[in-house]
C-alpha cells in the first residue's frame, strides 16, 4: 500500500518527516520513506514545503486506522493554517503511474489547487482523508506519485519532546571535520562566506539537524562523526528530490504565471539597480517580454555577479515567480557572453595623454597647445572582472529543491 502525507505541521512546531519516521517504526517500510519538496513559492506552505510518502506491505483497514491516528494525533489540526491530507492507494498500475507523475511534476513547478487533486485521485482511484480545508492532499497525493531520476537522500536526526524550543547544541568542529570528509558526498553542511553550520534548523519543530547527501552510505559515515550536545530520540533516512532543480521549468517571459518556477534565457536589457533593503534587481529580455531578476542582500556574493551584469549580457535566470509574475526571485544564474566595454581614453601628444577640452569639446595637449575633435579618442576595452558559467547562490540561501553546483554534471545531471 502507498500512503501520502502532508501539511501536518505549523510554524509553532511539528513537523511531517517526524510522523513519517513514527509510521516506519510503527508499520515498517519496503524500502526508505520519501520526502518530496513541492513548489517552494506556493504562499501557504510551512518552512521547507514537503510531503512525504511510504509503502508498506499489506493492504488492510487496520493500516488506515493506524496512519490516521498518528495524524490526529500529532499533527497541528488546531491551528487554522495547518490543513493535512493522506492519500492512500493500494497499487499503482502503469496508466495511474503516468498520471500520478504527471501531477507530482505540476506540484513542484506550478500552483496546483485541491479540486486538481481530488480529480486525480479519483482517476487513480485512491482514498483521501482532509483535514480543515484538506489542501495536504495536493501533496500528499505528489508524494506518492514521486518518481525520482535524479535524487537525494536525507538523513534526518530528531530530538526528544523536553528539548522542543529550545537551542540545538551540536559539537560545530565536528560538523566541520565531517564536512571536510565527506564533501563533495553530502552537501550544504557549512555556509563558505559565513562559515555557519547549515545542518540544524529553528524553531520548535522536532528536528536536531539534517545531513543531505548522495547516497545512505555516506549518510551514515557522517551521521557517526556528529558530536550533537543533546540526546537524539531517533533517526531516518529519507530519498528526496532535494537538490535536483527537479521544480524548474523552460519557458519563455509572456508565458509565466503566478508562483511558477522557471528557467528562462535572454539578454540583460537593464542594468542592475539597487532598492530598499539592499536588493539587487536588473531587466531580463527573451524577444516575447521583459522581467526583472531580483538577487537578494540575504545572498551575499552573488549579488556582486548580479551587480557586474551589463546590458547586452546574455544569460539563463533560475528561480521562482511570487504573487505578481514580474519579478524572478534568482536561485542561480548562467552567464553565457559578456557584453564588451570600453572606455574612451586621449590621445598621446608630446609624449603623454592629452586632457579633455570640456564636454564635447575634443581634447587638447597642455605643453604644445594642439587640439583635436572627440573622434580622436582611443577606445580602450574595460576588463569585466567575471568569467562564464554558473553563479549560484550560498547554501544558507538556498532553497531545498535547487541544485548546488557541486552536484551539476554528476551523473549525467545538468540544469542547461
């Protein structure tokens, strides 16, 4: 039987991975449980915007009342804003399996809304529960229709119920030897411009921290040099889709809508500016519309890539549309060909530079007296300071779903 679950969380606590590891050890698994991001950009999700899915075997009553309780039990149904779903569904034949990907993919690009849902469900004919509004459903339903090409796996280490709010207390220099060992394997462990430990989140949910990586095995290496400072109740291991840019779409500019994730390729056709907050913004043209791209003061050097940008710049944007579908929020950036610049400098005349006669007024040699038109100036080209290729942002602004460039071009993957 598969089982999807969702939304079980609120931002004063919970978390859905930690019912799912409750259900592994309750009911036991045919292989690891899956935590699927979804749409990062969808306005009502809670933190990190994931799903999670398990099959397990037998089909049985018994294992619904199970699962369900769990969920009435654990998940945050009192607060307005948390709105569970559990999708259940006794086998997968090839025909709802295409629709089933179908929808996971649409769920992590795009805005799927609750009536989607239950029409696939029905088509594939599995049982949901809703809880409030039910919205889970969405992504408890993409979860169990997840199927992973390109994944990742996550190792997920929980703490016990008296230490919820309080700080996570974790051993940083071994945080920093493991990274040391096991970089380029896991990934994301330690921010290089800050050198802050990335492994443990905040809040009140149950997490201590989470260790990403390519594979179980080396999870478990790194998992065995963490020194964490408190007792940890249990640990899980989840495959994801974290990592993998698996929300990105190709589209072109007239073609986006509302919370959409994209890729899109054009020419800067505004130089970048600065706004309130430190924001970083320049227009993007692809022939069919114009957008501005938008490099956050939270992602630190890669706003001075942006800030280098020129008009005429050709690039590929990555990222993600909010409300109003006028604005890339960037997640990284190609640079494909730079724009030449150059700079007008004097001529030489009695063996040095002559000096400007005034606004286009030509330039004149201060030892002889000599002058000559504006025409005469030397074109001197302007070193642009940047490379081609691939800038991304740092790993404590990263979303879930991007891929960090170390991971592009490992086995076959690619965003371009």
């Amino acid at each position: 039987m598969f089982i999807g679950i969702d939304d079980t969380d609120s931002l004063d606590g919970m978390c859905t991975t930690y019912l799912a590891a409750l259900l592994v050890e309750k009911l036991g698994t045919t292989n690891y449980p899956k935590l699927i991001r979804l749409n990062p950009n969808i306005p009502w999700k809670t933190r990190g915007n994931g799903a999670v899915s398990l099959e397990v075997d037998g089909i049985s009553d018994k294992i619904k009342e199970i699962v369900l309780g769990y969920v009435r039990e654990y998940a945050r149904i009192d607060d307005e804003n948390t709105n569970p779903g559990v999708v259940f569904l006794e086998k997968i034949n090839q025909k709802n399996r295409k629709l089933l990907f179908g929808f996971y993919k649409k769920t992590v690009s795009r805005l799927v809304e609750i009536k989607e849902a239950d029409k696939i469900a029905e088509l594939v004919n599995a049982e949901t529960h809703k809880f409030n509004n039910g919205r889970g459903i969405v992504g408890a339903l993409a979860a169990v229709g997840a199927e992973l090409s390109d994944k990742t796996y996550e190792l997920i280490a929980y703490r016990k119920q008296e230490n919820y709010g309080k700080k996570r207390d974790i051993d940083k220099n071994s945080v920093i030897e493991m990274n040391r060992i096991t970089y380029p394997e896991t990934f994301d462990n330690i921010d290089p411009e800050t050198g802050g430990i990335l492994i443990a989140p905040r809040g009140y949910d149950p997490i201590v921290y989470g260790i990403r990586g390519e594979n179980p095995e080396i999870l478990k290496k790194a998992w065995g040099m963490i020194k964490p400072l408190e007792d940890v109740e249990r640990v899980q291991i989840f495959e994801t889709n974290q990592g993998t840019d698996a929300h990105l779409r190709n589209k072109k500019i007239s073609g986006l809508k509302t919370y959409d994730c994209v890729i899109l390729k054009g020419y800067v056709n505004r130089n970048p500016f600065v706004i309130e907050g430190g924001h970083i913004l320049f227009g993007l043209s692809d022939g069919t519309g114009e957008i501005d791209c938008a490099g956050y003061r939270q992602t630190g050097n890669f706003r001075d890539i942006i800030k280098g940008l020129v008009v005429g710049d050709k690039v590929i944007v990555y990222g993600g549309l909010g409300k109003y579908p006028n604005t890339l929020n960037l997640e990284k950036i190609k640079i494909l060909r730079l724009e030449k610049l150059f700079k007008i400098e004097p001529p030489l005349c009695c063996s040095k530079r002559m000096t400007s006669a005034g606004r286009e007024k030509g330039f004149k040699c201060r030892k002889c007296g000599k002058r000559l038109s504006d025409k005469f100036g030397i074109a001197k080209e302007i070193p642009r300071g940047m490379k081609l290729g691939f800038y991304d942002v740092p790993p404590r602004a990263r979303r879930h779903l991007s891929m960090p460039l170390v991971r592009m071009g490992r086995n076959g993957v690619c965003s371009a």
